[in-house]
C-alpha cells in the first residue's frame, strides 16, 4: 500500500529491527530487502530521497541504507535532510555509491554518514557491516535502557525515566519535562511510545505521561478530560476521549 510518503513497499517491523533503504536500483534493492529479511529485518523501501525525512519520522528505523547517485533528490540532500531533525542524531546511515574516491567519502562522513559502501561489494561484507553499525547503535547497558536521551550543550546527555514527568510531542520533536526543567528530546513522540517504557501511557496524539507523575485528573468541561501533573507548575494536560476510561483505570494502579 502506498502511502503520502510514496514508499514503494513496506514490511513489518521484525525481531531484530528495521532497516531503511532508499535507492532507484530496483534489482539491487531487491536483492538487499530478501536478504535483509533472510536476517530477521523490517524493510522499509524508497526510491529516491525526496521524502526521506518524513520516512524516518513515520517509520523510526534502526538504520538507513542510502544511495548516493538518485533522480529528484540525491543522497548527499537526504543525508541533509535526516540529520537537520536533532532527534536523527544518533540514527546510523550507511552511504552507497560508486563514488569510492577518498573526497567522496569524506564529502559523507562530514554531512554525517556513518559508513561507506562502495559499489559493487559483497553480500557478506555487507551483511558485516549492518550488523556492526546497529551494534554501535544499541545501548551499551541496560541502566542506558532506563533513560531518555535529551540533547545537551556537549551534545547527549541521559534523563532518567523517574525523573520525567511527562513528554509532549510538537511536529517530529519531543520535549521532556522533569519536575522543574524542559529538554529537547533525542527521540520524537512515536519513538518514546515505541520503547514502552514501564509505566508510562500515551493519553493523547500529544502527550505521553509518568502515570506515577499524576496528581489528579477531573472533568475541566463535558467535553474535556485533564490531567494534573506532580511538576513544579502543576502542569494540566488533556486526555483523548477514547482513552478516559483506560486512563482512570491505570492511574489509579499506578
């Protein structure tokens, strides 16, 4: 099915993540998605760079594969593109080209590729090489697992999930908000509700709350269901009508 991000095929998220792979070469992505699946991936599909961004955006894949040489919009503008986004930052892109020459490379390394591929390599070389960059990607511990990464002045810096008091998703950003502080998150809205960090819900197409953060709830009309939060401005955000009931029931649990 095609979507308004004219993705030419899409398949399910699998086991060990999803790759995404933008390239106009349809023998060569054919190849690259059977033997992706083979390994346990999802494989998202796009066949130029024009939408790439939004891709990532809807899609939240583990890694990139991107083609230098396309029609409409080249892999240099999609590298661009990807890490314009802060919450890319730390999202691993492969770069493919026939382009092996040694300013080439550097040309993507200093847009932020992660790694290099020249054209035509081997099956096994290739293979090495995703696996290495989502290994470099996960995180090191599991204590790195209990927090939210948030972009800092050096760069990266963690907040720790009983730390958050709620997160609001604005366009592809999200911000996370601690008791008395705002940060910029490393993941947009959809990653965090991906992760499915205990105890947390998403109330609302916006916002995803602490459930142990929440002070109290009421009805501010007919219409609109809120809740109040444990921060220092005593911050009151609303709740989907469809998930009133699921809300109540959780909170109080919680």
């Amino acid at each position: 099915m095609q979507t308004k991000h004219k993705a030419a095929s899409v398949t399910q998220r699998a086991a060990n993540g999803s790759i995404l792979i933008v390239d106009d070469n349809a023998d060569l992505v054919r190849g690259l998605r059977t033997l992706l699946e083979n390994d346990g991936y999802g494989v998202h599909i796009l066949p130029n760079g024009a939408s790439v961004a939004e891709a990532v955006a809807l899609h939240r894949p583990d890694l990139v594969v991107l083609d230098v040489m396309m029609p409409v919009v080249d892999g240099w503008e999609a590298l661009r593109r990807i890490r314009e986004n802060p919450a890319n930052e730390r999202l691993p892109v492969m770069m493919l080209t026939a382009k092996g020459t040694e300013d080439a490379k550097v040309h993507g390394f200093t847009l932020g590729a992660d790694d290099y591929l020249s054209k035509p390599f081997s099956v096994r070389e290739f293979r090495c090489r995703v696996e290495a960059l989502l290994r470099r990607a996960r995180p090191a511990d599991s204590a790195q697992a209990e927090r939210i990464p948030v972009v800092s002045e050096s760069g990266t810096e963690f907040v720790s999930l009983n730390d958050v008091v709620y997160v609001e998703g604005v366009r592809n950003y999200a911000y996370i908000y601690t008791y008395d502080a705002r940060f910029l998150g490393r993941m947009s809205l959809g990653a965090i509700e991906a992760a499915e960090y205990p105890g947390f819900m998403r109330v609302h197409r916006s916002y995803i709350v602490r459930l142990a953060a929440v002070k109290g709830y009421h009805w501010a009309n007919k219409s609109s269901f809120r809740l109040v939060l444990k921060n220092a401005e005593g911050a009151v955000i609303p709740v989907s009508r469809t998930l009133v009931t699921q809300t109540k029931q959780r909170v109080n649990e919680a």
